[in-house]
C-alpha cells in the first residue's frame, strides 16, 4: 500500500533520498544533516484527504524528502545546502544554498567534534592549569549552541563547551557533575575546528564586578556532591511507596492502523514525528468532523538573565538550534508512563546519510484524570459519575542538563490539552562560596542557578468542519449599571471581534479574554451559533529582556500571546526557519502577521504562546520537580451535547477499600452511588 | 483517649451539645440548624500542639461546640440563636442571639416546607392553570436560596422554588427535567410557610422586553429530552471504552490512625468535616516540619448575569447559604475514585438535633500523575524518572443542579494542589423557540444556559516553619538596557515586597507576581533565603457586577485574586459569616482587611480568590464536563533540595506493551531506559 502523505519518511524512501542527492553532487565531499519528510502542498494534500474521508481510494501523492546538508568546497569550507526531492520520480523539487549570514541546525556528529576540539587545545589546557580540579575528578565538556552573536561579533559557526568536574571515586558514569560548574568556557570556530578563544566567568556575588576577578586554584573545593541516580543516595530510595499499577485487562481502547493511524473513542488522526518539531498530528477528526489539520509545537527560547558576559549569548532554541525530535529519549516502558503502551519509531541519519531506527521515540497510551462529569439527583439519591479518559501521545526530549516532556492529551468530551512538563536540571555557574546573586539562586554550595524564562509556542492549523475558519476574540466586560440595558448591575457583555486581518493578540484577565477558532458557514442547530474550537490564551509571562536587546530582537514571537496568520505551505516556525545564532527573528511570526493577510473565512493558522519565568528554587536541585503547563482546547458549540454523556457510569469493580475489603456493599444498580443532600444551586 | 482538639465532634459529643442547649431553654421550642465543632482558641491549640509534637501527651483540651438554632417565640416567630457550649464542662460559653438583619443557612427540613407551601398554595395553582403542562408531565419545585435582596424588599427570610416539568412516560424518577424549564418562581414568606407571590419569567431573546409577556399555553412544548442516566440515553452507554483500573497489591501507602491523623510520604495531617466547609486540613507537618496551621475552602459565589427581574438575586454563596458540609455527597467505592479508597464519615443533625451518621462524606486515595521528574544522561543513556504520586483528599458537594469536586492533593516532593472542578447541570430557563439571548446560551431547544461566574475562596493560615510569617510578593521585572547593571538587555530584576499591614492584591500577569509565605526567622542554609512556601495568584477574572450592585456590594471577597490578614480566631469566612439575602458582606475580607493589622512576621492568614466566568455552551448539556482550577502552593527554599529526588525509579512491572506484551526487554537495570540524544539545553 502507498505511504500515506503524512507518514514518516521510511527507511528506504530516506535511503533514496540520500543517494537522488549523491547523484547530483558527483565527486564532492557531502556531510548531511537531516532527511525528513517534506510535507506535500496542502492544496494536494486536502483532495487526498477529501476522497479519504469520503471512503475512496485517494490518488497517492508522489513521496517529498526535504534533504539537509553541507557540500564541502574546495577551501574544505562547508556551504549549506537544502534540497527537496521527489522521492518516487527521483527528481530533485528544489534546492537553496543557504546563504552565509544563516546557520544549519545543530546535529550530534558536531558536537563531538568540539569535545574532540577541547581534548587537544592547547589554549585549553593552559587554562586548565590554573586550576586544580580537586583530586579523583575529572573534566566533563557539556557542549552548547553559541547562542545569539552579540553586537560586534563575527557571524562565524561557532560551539561552546560548559565544563564541570565530575567525581570518578564512585566509579559511577552517573555521578551528577553539575554540582561542581568550572568558570571557563571554550569557544570552537566550526571552520577550523579550532578553540579559538576560552571564556573566563565572574564567580562573584551581588555588589561584586561583572568581570571575572582572581580565582582560587580550586573553584570547586566548596561545591558538595548532589546526587540522583539511586545507588548514590546517601539514604537510597525510599521505600514506602507501595505500587500503584494501571491494568487494562481487556487491552487498551485505541486502535492502531497503517502505522500511523490512530483511532479513539471518536477521535481519528495520524502521528508524524521529525527531526525539527518531535511528534505531530495530522487531519484530527472527532466523532467524524474535522477539527485541526495540523497540530504541532513550534518552538521554545530559553533565554538566560545574568547579566554578566557572556550569559547574554545563553539562549537556546531547542526546536529550531537542534531540533526537538533530534534530541527525543528512546522511551522504554513503566518508567516513563503506566499501563498499556504503544511506541512508535522513527528515522535518524548520520553525517553519511545512512538511515538508523531511532525506537521508541513516541509512546501512546490511556490515562485516568479524575471525574468527567457527575450529576446526584438529590431526590432519588442517584448519582451519575463518568471517569474522564484522556488519550496521550508523548514524547520527551533531552537537551544536556535539561528535560521537557510533550504531549498531546485527547479527552472523550472532544477536547484537546497540549501539555508540557520542564524537567531535568537546571542549568548552574560557580559562585563564590557564601555569596548570593541578583542573577539567580544559589541552589546547592558553590552551584548558581541562574534566573531564565522558558517559552514555547504551539502551532494549531485549524479545520474546524472545513479549513476555513476565523478566529473571534470573546470577552466578557462589565457594565456600568443603567436602566435600559443593567438596571440592577447583574448583566455583562460578550463582545466578540473575529480577527479579520493577520495581528498578535495578548491574554487579558480582566475581560476574561478567550479566543475561538469558529467556521462561519457552518451553525449549530441549537444554539444558533457558529461552531467553533476555543482556547484562553494562557496567562504567563513574556519575554523579559530589553525589546532592542539580541534576547528580544531573535525572539519577537515570545513577546505575544496569540498570532493568527493566514496559512502558507511550509511556514511551521515560530522563531523562523533559521535560529542558531540568529540575531534577528527572520520570516517567524512578527514577519508572517507583517503580510496583514486577510484571516476571515480563510486557512488560518493559531499560534500560542506561553512559559515559565523560573528563578530556581533550592527544591529544584538537583533534578527539578515538573512545572506543567497545559493549552486547553475545548469544543464549543461544535457538537449538539456533551460528548461524553455517554461514557459508561458504572462502579469500577478493581477499587478496593483501605482495609482490602473488595467493592464494599452498593445501594443500587448501574451507576448509583447513595443519597445526595437536599440543597440549592 | 481523649480527642484531638481538631477531630471532628463525635456523635455522643454531639447529643451532648443538644441537651446543654435544651436544658438552657426549658419549655421553649426549639427548632436545631447546626451542631459541629467550634474550634479552641489558637493560643490554647498551639500549646497542644507543641506539646504533640515535641512527643509529649498534651493536656486535653475542653471540647466546644456551636450550635445554632431557633428558638420559637410565643407569636411563632423563630428567633435565630447561636451559642457556643463546653461539652465537657456542660457549660455554655458564648450566647448570641442574631439580630433581624442576619438571616441563618439553610437546612434541608426548610426546603421541604418550601415545596409543601407550593403544593397546598392557591396562588400557585392559579398560575399554574394559566399553562397546560403536556401530558404526562409533572411539575417539580427545585428549592433555591432566594438570593440577595435587592434595593426596597423588606428583610424577611424567603425561598424561591424554580419550576420544571418532569417526563414520566419512562417511569424513571430520575429523567432529567431540567430540559423543560417553567417560566415562574414561587416565593416563600418563611415566617408564614405560604407562597407570597409567584414571579413570571420573560421568555424572550436579544432584542424582546426585559418583562415577561403573553405566553403559549404549553411553554415547553419546543422543548426536547436530554438525558444523563445510562438507560435512558437514545442509544446506551458507550461499549468500546476498555477498563482502565488502579491496582495497589501492596495497599495504599497511606496510614490513618486517631481517626483524623493522616500519614504518607512525609507529611502528617489531620482532617475533620463541618457543615459550612466539608473536609478542612489540619496542623500540616512535611517532613517534620509545619507548613500549614489550617486549610480550608471558605466560599463561592454563583452570581448570574441575565438582566431580567428577578435574575439579579439569583446569586448563590454555596458556603455561607447553606452549608458545602450540608450538600457533601456520600461517595462510595469506585464510580468517585480509583484504586483503594479511605471513606471518612461524619455527623449531621435533623430539626431536634439530634445526630445522625453521614457515611463517607470525604474520601482519600492516592493517584497517578505523571512523571515528577526524570533526567537522562546522554553520555551513558542512563535515564533515571520518577513518577508523581499524590495523596487526594476529596469531597463533592451537590446543590440542586450543580456540582462541585473540591480536592486537596499532596504530593511527594512537598507541594499542594487544591482543587476545584464544576460540573452538574447547568442552570437553564425558559426562552421562546428559535431565539438567542444576550444573557446566555441555548444549549437545549427552549432551554437558555444563563451566563454566570463561580467565584471561590481558598483560606491558607500558614504556619511555615512556625506561625509568624510574612507575606512577600516577588516579581520579575524587565530593566532597561544600561551599561552598569544591564549592558546586553538581558538582566531582569526579581522585586520583593514584604505585605507588611493587612491588604489585597491582584494577580499581574506582565510582573508573574508571586507570592511567598515566608517565615523571615529562618534561613534556608543553601540559599540562604528565607523558607517559605509559594504559590500564584490564579489569573481569573474577578466579580464582574457594578460595584454598586447588590451582587458585587455582597461579594467583595470576589472582587480581588488575593487578601492577606492578621488571624483572628473564628475568622473563617471570606464573604462574612452571613451571607443568606445579604445585600452587603459583613465581617468579610473586605472588613478584615480594614483594620490594617501588622502582618510582618505575624500569625497570617492568606486568602486565594479565583474562578471562571462560565458563558456556557451546547457541550455543557445536559452534565456540564469538569471545569478544573488548582491552586498549587510550593515548597521555596523551604527544604535542601528536591524533596522527592529518593522516589522509587524502578520500572513498573505491571505495565504492558500494547500487542500484550509483558515489560519488554529492558537495556538496563534499575531505572534505566535506553540512550538519550546528544545536546545542549
């Protein structure tokens, strides 16, 4: 059977795109970077999707391969290179030698070659003899992106290493070296492959110089260990923590189909995964209607806000620097969630190419959240309970010290959570022992945690019962008492404004600001209203940093909450298409809203945007508790009842009383769980 | 042994209480409302308490209870009386008789005579022969709070009763009558238990008079069924949904001694149940350590928005009016909760006083939720997660149509999440065929969803680390570009405010204003910061009612997300201790906050105001789906680290791969799940 147009690219099809590309760059040197899937026009895509859902057999589509690499010229100097090709014809679509002023993604092969740079630098290792690690430890390079260029800089591609020492007298690999931050940095120029230049950093503490000043020969003599895998507990793990299992004794509820198919009570849609992006939906159908052609994180900045140098550079973009569906865990189960699970796969390549199966990249499976809906009838005593079931897609990343964790979570009322959950560690320098800092908090001895924002956005491409849409911004206002409209000052307003032209929009409390995602042609049969998708903006901090400042100027999509912009092919990135070292936001979200596109009635596109301001507390060291954020998209006036008033209602027979007594005594049949009280609403 | 000053009364404790009050008014009739425990004064609990905790047997302190009654007067008239009585000294401690102007919460044996004043009232059969109810339908008189008088109504105790017709063509008692909504309210003079007047309804849309009009003989014959109850949905309860179920072999890893003391992972609690606010924590210790003298949800308010007489009183205070205790459903095994399930009971009283067992008011479990954190280590593709337990302690509360779930959720790493969800049914009235309205939805043929808020109120009396606290708020605030303190735009400054007198504030967005409960005598030894405990203020719209409306004049609490006060004892209530037909909060936050009390390192207490403005729409028909709020307090410098970096990483055993698997091949021993990608964060 014919890959379906949003499958993954497979194994073979990513082979072939590799050799359609050697082909064409006879006799050169080509380091490649990525091979995913290009995703194929919408236009093409919406009348295959058409005869799909009308139950034809759609026409197949020919199969794209977006191809990134370097072709290393004559000087050995590497010149990026982007391709699209055909892969059923072999044909080549398009090709764009990226300019200089842009830089390619990071890939792993890269940063090997700065830990190698490290090793035999001679710059370095003068710098290293400064110092005196403490006996038994032992350098750890942690490479990082460079960051924004500051004003002034070269725009050379560059790599940055943040060194620790790691105690080896455990003998244990996992011993956590973040404890003991080294205050030296070295810089590689990705053309020589050379260290080029080790930062020196400050140590100081509030009312100390910015500049780093006289250290000690030991910088870490005052750091103390901290650690977290289990055997290296001082006390081991706890032990009163009794199991708590998820069992499906009849199996999960979703089905699986063609690889990428997924159906669940209603909901019908199709997982993609990719290097840039991580996990994607496709086509959401619920209970047969179209709700959302495309459902995909954009993008996340984690600027830093120490002020002294060369912190103003520590920003990454985790989607667009490295790429989130790079840095993905191979999942492996009951670790990373509980009960039935379902793993999808995906497709690396390396620096030749050559395509490897990265496993269990995304985990599917049910989970329990809690009550539905409940109703008692207090005249009968009958209670009514529904359990709410969400269906979860999930994926996790890693990028150094830190964790995120992304998931789409799908309920059986029709609604949509996009969750993520920042973990991991929090990035720390050295600091002098006893100081404090306005720059952040000191977290473990002699480890600062500095102050940061993490940002991501979420890119939604609706169809809400068809792909014109037109989002409307509802707010609730008060109003003034008066005797026409508000005699007794009860009544507030609900003004709704639909977005007719391309612009940003902010979360706002006070009008109690929601945005819904509405098809104009198409009217719910009770309440006279267009159907429509909803979200509230979520109500978090935007970007911190000086709007003329690097931080702000590369990242202007962090600085709203809502963009809707009107749908152009291949336009999936909120900070634009190129972010590794980027000094300006180029073709992201403040350029797309610039085109003023009429948005009414049209194939929009709804970005949110949202974050943490995290000024680290002690309890997040040394690995930081979950902070969980959640966009909520909800059905409104889409379908003609609560969707789920039919989930079954009756008593679960597994639960158990503290004392081990089974499913104590019912007072009725089906659902009924004893008299309710007698009161008002 | 004796009981702990925060258990609950017990039932002979309570028959106690009657008999002092019927021994101190003999030959009276005396009509019983409440009897439950009146706490003892904080200075005599907190010498309890210490003693407790240093592990010494504390003297037992006097038992107290409060009772309320009326006491019916020669003419009839009950006059409402409350007094407060030593039950173990049999002496009465404090006696107030209520002035007029207050009026007492509710109880269920009044309601009853509200819908016996309807069936025998002459009035009310006048108007009832103005309409024809179809055949085969019956009226059913909902008894509500008569709300807040408005401008000119004499102060005399009513009820209202909201009218509905009720399908008895399937023999079942519990098909929902809530679709077919009578445009008329009969109100009750309570002190003469007749209907003194029958209120008509408009049942017009946008546009129509604010009065009502002609009506049609048969006002629901547009109106159409909308059931909940499993056997009669037109096509049954959903069959593809698998079980899903919670399985503790072990057995919860909670341990409930005395009755009330609570134990797991760390934290030790006690919890008791009073008529006006459910399930209230008591003398909150992590770790050995106080955070929390006492945490309650004090009250709510349900002011809805449609213009129209009589609308502007329909305001319930589902605290103040009646009683959350009073309406708190009798949960039982496995249609509220998974897994195994601790069920307290309590005590209500009837008309005579006389005590009665509440079976299982308030429930305790522990759940899933999620990773708590992981990190992996992509040089050894050691990932070490944990999962995020949580202790809930529930209760759910039924007033006629609606629902509330009210949770308070502890977890492993120190925070506290407390938990609201809305669901029921929502409050509909009639509107004419084919119409919409300004004051709210349709979400079923000729039934109107009156747009309304839920304002609720959280009371924290923190004790961290002690009982004098401060309340700090920090924020995050961008600085300008500037060369001495921020010369790359970079730097943002993090500002703390000590609340240093009683006073309010709001959530801010723009600043992600926090606050903190500090104890500013103890130091964190890491940070060196004060401990403390944190949260958010929640970012939800306040009252939206002119200020000088009866709704907003009553509410004030509503009016702002945040209220810190000195305490007080007895100080429990945030919109006062009156609040049935008030038409302004007395003694509520509003006033507290007035006496500008010190609250620098003082015994504080701090208030949480959130909610949602609930437009509602057609999927909130006929079970609205769970609208969930939390407010999430957390530890802050309060411990030296991750309090749950020991949690168990083991793999979960009894998890399956979704072909039926059992735990796959694992590449790793303890906690270890496959290699990690290789990069930056």
């Amino acid at each position: 059977m014919a890959p379906h147009p949003f499958d993954q690219l497979s194994f073979e099809e990513t082979q072939r795109a590799r050799d359609i590309i050697l082909k064409l760059h006879p006799d050169t040197a080509i380091f490649f970077r990525y091979i995913f899937l290009e995703e194929a026009p919408k236009a093409e895509v919406k009348k295959y999707l058409e005869a799909e859902h009308a139950g034809k057999t759609p026409d197949p589509l020919n199969r794209r391969a977006m191809v990134m690499y370097d072709v290393i010229d004559s000087d050995k100097v590497p010149v990026y290179n982007e391709s699209v090709v055909d892969v059923t014809s072999g044909k080549r679509l398009d090709h764009n030698v990226v300019g200089k002023e842009f830089h390619a993604s990071l890939t792993v092969p890269e940063f090997r070659l700065l830990v190698q740079a490290v090793e035999k630098s001679e710059m370095f290792k003068k710098c290293l003899e400064e110092y005196h690690l403490p006996k038994g430890y032992e350098l750890v390079v942690e490479p990082w992106p460079y960051g924004g260029l500051l004003p002034g800089e070269e725009n050379r591609r560059y790599f940055q290493g943040l060194c620790f020492a790691q105690d080896t007298s455990s003998k244990n690999a996992d011993s956590n070296f973040y404890s003991f931050p080294l205050p030296f940095i070295p810089v590689m120029d990705a053309a020589t492959q050379e260290i080029v230049r080790v930062d020196r950093i400050a140590t100081g503490g509030r009312g100390d110089p910015m500049e780093p000043e006289s250290h000690p020969k030991n910088p870490v003599d005052h750091c103390t260990p901290s650690e977290y895998v289990p055997e290296l507990l001082p006390n081991g793990p706890r032990k009163d923590l009794k199991p708590l299992d998820v069992v499906q004794p009849e199996g999960p509820s979703f089905k699986v189909t063609d690889d990428s198919l997924i159906e669940w009570q209603g909901w019908r849609f199709r997982v993609s995964f990719n290097p840039r992006e991580g996990a994607v939906l496709h086509d959401l159908h619920f209970k047969g209607r179209s709700v959302m052609y495309r459902l995909s994180f954009s993008e996340m900045t984690v600027p830093y806000a120490d002020a002294r140098y060369p912190f103003a550079r520590k920003q990454a973009f985790d989607f667009g620097d490295g790429g989130a569906g790079t840095c993905a865990n191979n999942l492996s189960l009951g670790c990373d969630c509980l009960g039935v699970i379902k793993y999808f796969d995906s497709i690396v390549t390396d620096a030749e190419g050559k395509p490897e199966v990265a496993p269990n990249v995304v985990c599917l499976h049910e989970q329990d959240n809690g009550i539905a809906w409940k109703h008692t009838n207090w005249r009968t005593g009958r209670a009514v309970v529904a359990r709410n079931r969400e269906l979860v897609v999930q994926f996790i990343i890693t990028l150094a010290n830190y964790e995120y964790i992304f998931a789409y979570k799908l309920d059986t009322m029709g609604g949509i959570n996009v969750e993520t959950r920042a973990t991991g560690i929090v990035s720390v320098v050295n600091i002098d022992a006893g100081k404090q800092s306005d720059y952040g908090n000191v977290v473990s001895e002699g480890a600062l945690a500095q102050n940061h924002q993490h940002i991501f956005c979420i890119r939604m491409d609706p169809a809400v019962d068809g792909h014109n849409n037109t989002a409307v911004i509802e707010e609730s206002h008060p109003v003034a008492m008066n005797e026409k409209t508000n005699p007794r000052g009860n009544y507030y307003e609900v003004i709704k404004t639909p977005v007719k032209n391309s612009r940003w929009l902010d979360a706002d409390v006070a009008s109690n600001r929601v945005v819904k995602i509405t098809n104009p042609s198409k009217t719910n049969p009770i309440s006279g209203r267009p159907v429509s998708y909803k979200f509230a903006p979520m109500t978090t901090q935007l970007l911190l940093a000086d709007k003329n400042s690097v931080q702000a100027q590369r990242a202007l999509f962090a600085q709203h909450h809502v963009w809707v912009t009107k749908h152009t092919d291949g336009e999936l990135y909120a900070a634009g298409r190129y972010t590794l070292q980027s000094t300006r936001e180029e073709g992201g979200l403040a350029d797309m809203v610039e085109r003023n596109d009429n948005t009414e009635n049209e194939d929009i596109v709804v970005w949110a945007t949202f974050g943490l301001t995290h000024n680290p507390r002690v309890e997040d060291w040394p690995v930081m508790p979950v902070e969980i954020h959640e966009l909520k998209l909800r059905p409104a006036d889409f379908w003609h009842e609560n969707p789920g008033i039919d989930l079954p209602t009756n008593k679960n027979e597994a639960s158990r009383l503290a004392n081990g007594d089974s499913c104590c005594s019912t007072n009725g049949a089906n659902g009924t769980n004893g008299h309710a009280p007698n009161f008002m609403g």
